[in-house]
C-alpha cells in the first residue's frame, strides 16, 4: 500500500459501530454451521481486485478487525451480507447463490439520489442504517433463518413493494457495514456526490427485536403476484464496452456477418457472454456494440428489450463446474485458467469480465512417478526405523514407514481418542488401512514382516497367556467354574480369518487389532464368496463397521447373537498392481476400497548384509508401549479425551475446506479418488492420534494435539500419502472413470485433428467409442474439458453441446498424435488382409 492510499489518522471506521454491526450477524447467524464474508472494494484505485475474507459464525473478533485493517485506507468500501455461506467456500470467493446455507434478513436499498426512494415499507424494519445523506437501508432481520429457495420470492415481493433498487430481489447481496466510509465510485461521482467520503452511521438501532416471516409474507402478497424475474431482466447502468474482456469466441459471433436466423444468432451471442461469466450490464454494452450485418437487421427494433428477453432466458452459467474443473487441472500441471478477481465496487458496480487465458491441455496418458518420503515430518522413531531399516533390506522407506504406521495404530488403544471439533461429539482413534501395491519384485512380503515383528510378539504373549489360563480354567470342576468367569482371548493381530473367526476373536478383544494379509486380494475374494447376495454385503457390512469401530451385534444360525463391544480393526497387507485393478472394477463401489492408503512402492534393491541398526530396537520399545499406553488425564485425575490446541483446530478447519474443495473437484474426473478424499477429514484426525501418541514420553499422553504435530501430520498426508493416492488411482486405475473411453475419444481427436468435436463424433470414432451411448459420450467430453482439452460453446439448442479443441493439444502432444495415426492405420490395413 502505497502513501497515498492511505487517510489522515482524523478519518477512520469506528470501531465499537462495526463491532456492533458484526455482533448483530453472528448472534442472527448462531447455530448455523458456515461463513460470514467481508468484501472489500476499493472505489479508488480502477485496478483493485478486491479483498474476500470468510469468518466462521461465532469469530465476532476475528470480523472486526479484519474490517478494521482497512480503516485507513483511502477508497475502501466494505460490505457484509445478511448470508451464511457454506463452510467449504474457496478462498477468496464472495460465493453465489449455490453456497448459501440460510438467509438471516432482506435489506431495501433506498437510495434517494436515484430515485429509487419513493416506495413504502410494508412492514416496520428492525434496523436502519445511514449510508449517505438521502440514501437509507432498512433492515427486516428475521426470526428464523430461512432456506434460498424461501426468501428468493420474499426479497423479489420487497422490491416491487418499496420500489427499491435491484440488489433488493438480490439474495446474494452485500450490504454496507455501519461505522464504515461510503466512498463514491465512478458512477455516484457522475451523479453529483462529494469526492470525499461520509460516514456510513446507523439511523436506527436494532432493540433486538425480529420480523415474523408468516407476518412479512402476509404484508408482501400484493406484490408477491409477479413472479421473480426470470424473463426479461432489469438492468443498471451500462459500463464502457472498452474495459470489458470479451472473449476470442464471442468476438467473433458479435462480428459475424451473413448468419441464417438473426433471432437464433442473437440468442447464442447472449448465451456465450453469459457463459464467459459477464454480467447482465456488461453483456449487454458488448451486446450493443456489435459490428456484425446481423446487428443491423434490429432497424426499426428494440435490441436492449430482446437482450433483456434473452438474457433472461438463455444466460445460463456454468461457473462451479468450470471452476472445478480448473481445480483439477491445478493439480497435474499447476496451470490453472487464470481470472480477474472480483474487483472494487460499490454498491450496485457490477465486477469486470473474467480475463481467460488458453490452459496447458492434461496428458491423459502420464504416468505419476513414485511418491518419495519426505524427511522431518513423521516420528523420529518411525523415520529412524524406515530409513535404516529399507537401506538395509533393499525395499522402499515409504513403504516401511507407512506399514509402521499401521502396526502403531493398531498397538494404541482404541480408548485413546480425539475429540476432533470443539462444540461437537465427534471422536477418532487411531485406526488405519494401508495397502502395500507392487509387482512380486517390491518385497511386499518383508516390508509387512519387518514392520508387524513387535505387534506378533505382544500378541503371542497374550496368546501363551490364554492358553495358559484356559488349560486353568478347563481343569476347574464344575462348582469352579460357576464361581469363575472364562477366559477371555484378548488378541493384537488376525491374519488369514473369516468373518465368523473375526467375530470371535473381536468379541473379547475392545482395544483394536490388526488384520495382516500379505495378499490382500484374498481378502477382497473373501468377500465375494456369495457372489452378489446378502452373504457378500454382509461381510462388506462387517469390514465397512470395522473400520468406522464401535458396537457391532449380528444373528447367527445356531449360534445366537454375537455382541462386539468396539469391532476395530487397523489393517496392513499388500496386493499387485492387476488383482487390485479387476477388484475395483467388479466389486460393489460401497466406499470399502477408499479407506485405503494406497501406498504404491518403488523398486527393490539387493540390500546390506549388515546387523539392524538400533532403531529397529527402539521401533520395538515404541509398540510395546504404545500397547500400554492410557488416556491422559485433566488435572490428574479425570481420563479425557485428546484435544486440538486453538491453533491446531483452526488449521484442522482450513483443511476441512480444503479437502471438500479436492473432493469437488474430483468428482469430474475420478469419483473414487473423490470419495477416497472425502475421509481425509477423519483420516486426518486418525493421525493426529497416532503422531501425538508415539512422541509422548509416557504412556499416558498430553491432552493437547499441538499445531506442530497438526502441521506435520498435515504435510504427511497432503505430501506423501496424497501422492500415493494420486499415483494409484491415475497408473492403477487410471486417471478417471472410464478411462479407456477417455484415451481412445483423446486419440481421436489428435488422429483426426477436429476444431470442434460433439457427442455425435464421439460415437462415430473407434470400437471403444462407438460402444458408449449419448449420456457416455458427453461424459468424456465432460472429462476431456477438466483436462483442458476441449471447452463447451453454449448454443441456442439445448439438447445438443459443442466443444472447441484447445488447439495446444496437437502441439504438446504431437509425437502421440504421430504414433496414434500409424497406429489406425496399421489396424485398417489389417481389417483389409483377405
């Protein structure tokens, strides 16, 4: 911030106005699950972006002085809706209509210097505030927040009953805060106001009191008759078609000359800008300054009336699925479509075109290379025993490390948990799957022995000590027995058991265990025994619960109801890379594959002929007493759970919206490695237990998870079991469903070099594309545009979409476009042999 931006310390926000103001939202807001967001738009620098910060509902402090870091600023208008938007809102992103949780109030924008002041109030407001001499907005603050679809009409009968301006009907809207400046933009200065900012000040203060939503839509029914506009639009004032960025393709339909139908060509001129996200303002400056003879043809016609018709009618955004479909492309190539933010404003200032440049098209064919272990972040007495260990036998350090993992989460108790949000009953133990995924070479096998040596150990001691006291027991007479409970068999591991033998041993065992299988396609097999029927769901059930832990019953014939009391179990084995592949393609997609941690391992060496070094000794000491190991106590006497410190828990939350954001995006391309995602949240917490338990110095741990541990716990699983997770799903699985479909429609398209390319082409190319059905078809077009590889041109027809293809995919991918040509053409002289 340069000098001259900033005010003389004489004129500044008030600080206990606004704090009022914030407090007044988060009391209306209390109880909503979401955000309050603060937009900042600077009236006097032309090129600000505009600053966008999100405040959890109850963060008053956190509110005010994010308002308050621009007290000083010169041309800093700031603004709060009477919204809650939904937690996962991108950084940065005001949001729209879409991320609405609840509706708190309406406002009337009153302002008198447009006219727009004459209408009258049906229903006393509950707050009013001052934005500048002549111009008012009352507040209606209701008494139940209400849902988009409920206060949508009731906004729109506000209009037309006060006469109001447009933002009124506008659910999405951001209000001025009192105790802040109104600074006049371009247009107010244009309508006469003073360079100088006013103070926005409350006229009338809110007493606490709410509007009954039955009474003010009893008092809106006259005006609630017409419908909200979806027909023709109102538009405000029309900015200089200069400063609006048009796209390369609705430049040219502006431009076009000699179209068939002038009517049908208008309507997808409009459908394009609203597509490329202008507003209806700037649409229709760009709409109007047209240069093609189409144009002409409106002599003696009214072309803002038929923009205002069809805008309405054919301006459909597809924003959240294209920004979506940017976030995957981020992903692979850290290329995103790069857009204006949303610029500095004022009230009714619509935001500048978004600045489009062409994206790096995705190569659907890349292989992820191998996801190594970061160093510093995992337990020093896990890293030790990885890395020496794997220089040792010649295997992957990842690999060990993550087996380890796996082992300690099943030595640590499951009483041992987190409560993972502050005003909530939610709570993880340290329960994980991880699965070892390499060819025969990899030593899946050694890594899973090394790793499982410690927890065998404890576990043969508690199967000598069952033995021992069941032979006791077996010897007692019949009066002794009666007198003594039997034996109870606690176990540590399972290895290659049913579900019936799980059962059992479960029954005793409360703290969790581990299930080791070195092949877990048999245990995936296991499952399928019963082919489709209820015996198959039913041990899917089993291991789905399992994972979850807590009660489990279930009715056996002949032997009665099993009751589990905490059915826990971690899980490590390994699998090859084809058996994992048939299994996610045949098996019920319930959810079970993605509790995983795939973890894909590297090559194997020969390895040393050496002793273990010593941390292989102290990786044995750490389960032994982590096996040990008690909840901590508050204040030495009461067990607790484990807990985020403050910093923690607000990091927790910042990756919670990060991972709905990952997981959104997925969705386009790979809904398994999106639902895979959609655990991180639990996972994460699972961790947390884990890192926080293996660095206590005792066996009874602190009761804090502190923001170092959080961190690197954060930077483990976004760093290295991510990856792994990425390299799994695109080189295992490929990189997004049906991607056979994807690659032969991407071969196509670089063998026969379309500009444009529709469903109808898609089912005309090769075997795998000619076998998909319409609803098929336009998915991999779908997929092939979050790649970058094509990109939709709305039309006027509604049942059909075209997509132009990025021409930088015939130049990055040439070579494949030479070897995808020899290769069609080798097969057609082979369908010619006789």
């Amino acid at each position: 911030m340069t000098a001259a931006t900033q005010l003389s310390p004489s004129i500044l926000f008030d600080e206990p106005a606004i704090r009022e103001h914030v407090q007044m939202l988060h009391e209306l807001a209390n109880g909503i699950d979401g955000v309050l967001v603060v937009s900042v738009f600077n009236a006097a620098l032309p090129t600000d972006k505009g600053i966008i910060t999100h405040h959890r509902v109850g963060d008053v402090d956190g509110m005010v002085e994010s308002i308050m870091a621009h007290g000083v600023t010169r041309g800093a208008n700031v603004y709060a809706g009477l919204q809650v938007m939904r937690p996962g809102l991108a950084r940065g992103k005001r949001g729209t209509e879409a991320d609405i949780v609840a509706v708190l109030g309406l406002v009337a924008d009153m302002d008198g210097d447009t006219g727009k002041a004459a209408g009258e109030l049906p229903v006393e407001p509950n707050y009013t505030i001052e934005t500048s001499p002549g111009n008012g907005q009352p507040f209606w603050l209701f008494d139940r927040a209400l849902p988009p679809a409920e206060a949508r009409p009731l906004a729109a009968a506000l209009r037309r009953a006060t006469g109001s301006d447009a933002g009124t009907a506008d659910i999405c809207h951001v209000w001025r805060v009192s105790g802040t400046l109104n600074w006049p933009g371009a247009t107010k200065l244009a309508r006469g106001r003073d360079p100088e900012p006013v103070p926005v000040t409350v006229a009338e203060a809110w007493d606490g009191s709410l509007t009954s939503i039955e009474n003010l839509r009893n008092e809106l029914e006259p005006w609630s008759s017409a419908a909200v506009p979806t027909g023709p639009v109102a538009l405000g004032e029309l900015p200089m078609v200069d400063g609006i960025e048009i796209s390369p393709v609705a430049a040219e339909m502006l431009a076009a000359d000699d179209v068939e139908k002038r009517s049908e060509h208008a309507a997808r001129v409009v459908e394009q800008l609203g597509f490329d996200g202008l507003t209806a303002e700037q649409a229709c400056a760009a709409f109007l300054s047209a240069t093609g003879n189409w144009f002409a043809r409106y002599e003696g016609k009214d072309p803002v009336a038929d923009f205002k018709r069809l805008w309405g009618k054919y301006a459909v955004h597809h924003a959240e699925e294209r920004a979506h479909a940017a976030s995957v492309a981020e992903i692979f190539s850290g290329n995103r479509m790069k857009t204006t933010p949303v610029p500095a404003n004022d009230n009714n200032k619509m935001p500048a075109a978004p600045e489009k440049e062409i994206p790096r098209p995705v190569d659907p064919w890349a292989q992820r290379s191998h996801p190594t272990l970061p160093f510093g972040l995992l337990p020093a007495g896990i890293e030790d025993f990885a890395r020496s260990q794997a220089e040792i036998m010649g295997v992957d350090a990842g690999g060990l490390a993550a087996a380890a993992l796996a082992v300690c989460a099943a030595a640590l108790p499951d009483r041992i948990t987190l409560r993972v949000k502050r005003h909530d009953e939610w709570e993880e133990s340290a329960r994980i799957w991880v699965a070892l995924i390499g060819n025969p070479s990899a030593k899946k096998s050694p890594i899973i022995s090394a790793a499982t040596r410690p927890l065998r150990s404890i576990d043969d001691e508690l199967v000598r000590a069952y033995l021992n006291e069941k032979r006791l027991y077996d010897g007692l007479d019949k009066a002794g027995k009666s007198d003594k409970p039997a034996p109870k068999q606690i176990r540590a591991r399972m290895e290659d058991v049913t579900v019936e033998a799980a059962q059992e041993i479960l029954r005793d065992t409360t703290e969790g265990v581990l299930l080791i299988r070195d092949e877990l396609s048999g245990w995936f097999g296991s499952m399928e025994k019963y082919g489709t029927g209820k015996g198959a769901a039913a041990d899917r059930s089993f291991w789905l619960q399992a994972f979850n832990g807590g009660s489990y019953s279930v009715n056996r014939v002949g032997r009665g109801v099993v009751a589990i009391d905490n059915l826990s179990v971690s899980m490590l084995g390994g699998i090859q890379p084809e058996p994992i592949r048939r299994i996610a393609a045949d098996t019920a997609d319930d959810g079970l594959l993605q509790r995983l941690f795939p973890i894909c391992l590297g090559p194997s060496s020969v390895g040393l002929d050496v002793p273990p070094s010593a941390a292989v000794g102290q990786y044995a000491g750490l389960v032994h007493r982590l096996h040990q190991m008690q909840r901590p106590l508050q204040g030495k006497m009461l067990e607790v759970s484990l807990k985020f410190d403050a910093a923690a828990q607000d990091l927790r939350h910042e990756l919670s919206e990060k991972h709905h954001e990952m997981q959104t995006s997925w969705e386009i391309l790979n809904k398994k490695l999106a639902a895979h995602i959609g655990k991180y949240d639990g996972l994460y917490a699972r961790l947390c237990v884990l890192f926080h338990c293996i660095e206590a110095e005792s066996t009874r741990p602190s009761t804090t998870v502190s923001i170092d541990v959080a961190q690197r716990v954060a930077e483990f699983l976004h760093e290295f079991l991510f990856p792994h997770a990425l390299a799994f799903y695109q080189n295992v699985l490929g990189l997004s469903d049906r991607h056979d479909a994807v690659l032969a429609t991407a071969g196509w398209i670089l063998s026969h070099r379309p500009e444009k390319i529709t469903v109808r082409d898609v089912r005309r190319g090769d075997r795998t594309m000619r076998e998909m059905d319409v609803d098929q078809a336009e998915e991999v077009l779908r997929k092939l545009d979050a790649l970058s590889w094509v990109e939709p041109v709305p039309t006027a027809r509604k049942d059909s979409t075209t997509y132009i293809v990025n021409p930088a995919v015939f130049d990055d991918f040439a070579h494949r476009a030479e070897k995808e040509k020899a290769r069609r053409e080798r097969v057609r002289e082979l369908v010619a042999l006789p």
